[in-house]
C-alpha cells in the first residue's frame, strides 16, 4: 500500500492519481505531509516561475446576478443587497488607475447580470484593448453562450475565470438551485477553452457536503481541463444565504489543496485568494508558500467595495488601491517573494490544435455523442 509520502512523490512525477489514490491522500494526510507537500510545491513553482508573483487588478463592475446560489452573497434572493452597475465611464477609470498604479491584467468580475450583454460588453473589451495593448484582460462573467464568449474573446479578451465549484454532479445539486446546470457549466469551460481563452476554473474548498471524493473528481476534473489557472479557497458563509450557519473551510485544508494543485498543474496560475486572507491574518502569505504565485487586489472604487461580498468580512474593503499594493509588496518581500505586475501570461501558453480537439471531444461528450 502506498504511504501518503509515496502519492505525493508519485503526484509530483505523474501529475496525476486516480481516484481512490486522491481520496486516500486527502484523508490521511498527517501535519507532516502537509508540511511535505508544501515544501515540494515551493520547489516546482520555484523551478516555474522563480520568486515571482504575479499581481492582477480586480474590477468588480456589478453586483447583480440572476442566479440564486446558495452559497453566494450576491445571491438574487438578497434583498438587502445594495445593487450596483459601474457606469462604463468609471470600469474604465479604474483600469486607467489600475495602469498608472502598474497592473497589467485587469480582472473584470461581475455577477450574471443580464443588463450586461454582449452589445454592452463588446465594446467595453474593445476599448480596453486599443488603449492598454500590453495588458491581458480577463473575465468573470459566469456562463454565457458559446457565441458571447467568442464575440468577447474576438473584442480582446484574454482570460476567462469560471470557477466550476465542484465536479460531482450531486454535490452541485446541493450548492445550487434548481434552475442551475452542472453539464451546462462544465460545458461552459470546455467552449472557453476551444476558443483559445487561457481559462481558469476552481472550487470552495470545505463547502457544505463536501466530502474527499467530491473533491477527488475536482482534481481529476482540472487534471482533464488542463486550465491555466485555478481559483481556489477557503468556503466562507455569508450571513444572507441559506448556508449562514455552515462551518467555514479550514486552512490547512486549502493549503494541502493548493500545494497539491501545484504538483499536479507545475505552469498554473494559483493565486493565494483573499478569502485565505479572510480567515487567517498571514493566509494569502501561507498560501504563496504552500505553492501559489497569484494575488488579486480590487481596483473596484471604494465606495462600492463593500456592496461585493461574497461571504462575510472580506479584508481590504477600505483599503487605498496603491496602499494595497505597497502592503502586499512588503508582506511578499517578507516570505522571500517578488511581486510582478507584467502580464504573467501561462508559461508556453497556446491553444493549439491539441487543446481544441480535447475540448471538442469534451463537449461532444457532454451532448452525449461519445
């Protein structure tokens, strides 16, 4: 039988276990192989990337969302939500002062807002692109079709971040209302990555009902996507959703993730989210250090940074956009790291005929034709 030490050393030569391998790993875990897996992703994102990490700017441009996650703040049954829509004039603004800050990815995130459609958010991209030619612009705009997010990506749109939250279809279930599709999100995914997006994908890690084989499909999930990036953190409650008296994620359960993430995917963007910020002072430090190379702070205009929450006591809400990146420099420089603001593109990225006929074989496989 293989000890835990063994699927680490096993993970980090193959990139890859089977399911009954990663149910085994995430269960008998020990401190020491936490300890272990973090000091072996230290060493590969090190071999990758250097002491870099990269910095993205985050314009959260609209807290309306059409769907009513269970898990979510923004949820559409919150009624005492302070809705909000940037004006076209102020996203721009922000990224304007997100580029003389020295951000070279602006992350547009926003809920599933209909008022946002591709008439509205083509231009935007277009815009963005002609003015800041030598800056990536990502996504995160939830599911849409197949058609907007090619019209967005033709518009100069980069990136696109959808996290997939769990890849068991049961648990799904349980996360989301009845209206919501786990096949169309996942198929969702696949269309962004036939078109050529550098793609994110993700989960909560210690969401309700979550259990070790939940998350071992994850990780064969983003073994099979292959993303360029994966969002991943801490599920944190929110006191206006159903899930308000839920436990929060544990730390050293996000952490043993991300580090295993990081053996598993070497060139993955992994960004140390704020939600580890949230529910431990040093968390986006320790998550830098168990293997992530990411850290995302909010362009998003003060006065409405509060009214985007999507758990409770999100950190820096108040915070100065150029404060934020002078503190997150010295709390890097303090781990022995270096924060980047280029374009921290994935390494070798290309589509490729590869990565197009994998995900058309995927999506075949989702309409049931294989």
């Amino acid at each position: 039988m293989s000890t835990t030490h063994d699927l680490l050393a096993r993970l980090e030569a193959e990139h890859a276990l089977s399911h009954r391998d990663w149910v085994g790993l995430i269960e008998n875990r020990t401190p020491d192989d936490e300890s272990h897996a973090a000091e072996r992703a230290r060493a590969v994102v090190r071999g990758v990337f250097g002491d870099a990490v990269y910095l993205r700017g985050i314009v959260e441009f609209t807290n309306v969302c059409k769907n009513d996650c269970l898990y979510c703040g923004l949820r559409r049954s919150n009624a005492g939500l302070r809705r909000y829509r940037l004006s076209d004039d102020v996203l721009l603004d922000c990224c304007r002062r997100g580029y003389e800050l020295g951000f070279r990815t602006f992350v547009l995130q926003g809920g599933e807002d209909l008022r946002f459609d591709d008439e509205r958010l083509v231009p935007v991209v277009a815009f963005l692109r002609e003015r800041f030619p030598d800056c990536a612009i990502t996504l995160s705009l939830g599911e849409r079709s197949h058609e907007s997010y090619q019209a967005l990506f033709d518009a100069g749109a980069n990136r696109y971040l959808l996290r997939h939250e769990t890849a068991s279809p049961a648990h799904y279930a349980r996360l989301h209302p009845g209206d919501m599709s786990f096949e169309h999100r996942i198929r969702c995914l696949w269309d962004l990555k036939g078109i050529g997006y550098q793609v994110g994908a993700g989960m909560m890690v210690g969401s309700p009902f979550q259990t070790a084989d939940d998350l071992a499909a994850d990780m064969l999930f983003l073994h099979e996507l292959q993303p360029q990036m994966v969002g991943m953190g801490p599920f944190v409650p929110h006191h206006a959703t159903p899930f308000a008296g839920e436990r929060a994620g544990t730390l050293a359960d996000t952490l043993f993730l991300l580090s295993c993430v990081r053996l598993m995917l070497p060139g993955v963007l992994l960004p140390a989210t704020t939600a580890l910020g949230t529910i431990a002072p040093d968390g986006r430090e320790r998550g830098i250090l168990a293997g992530a190379n990411v850290v995302m702070p909010s362009l998003t205009p003060q006065e409405r940074r509060g009214d985007y929450l999507l758990y409770d006591n999100k950190i820096c809400v108040s915070d100065d956009s150029a404060a934020c990146i002078g503190c997150m420099r010295r709390r890097m420089e303090s781990i022995g790291r270096r924060l980047v603001v280029g374009r921290g593109d994935a390494p070798g990225f290309g589509a490729g005929a590869g990565a197009r006929e994998r995900a058309a074989a995927a999506c075949r496989r989702l309409e049931g034709g294989e």
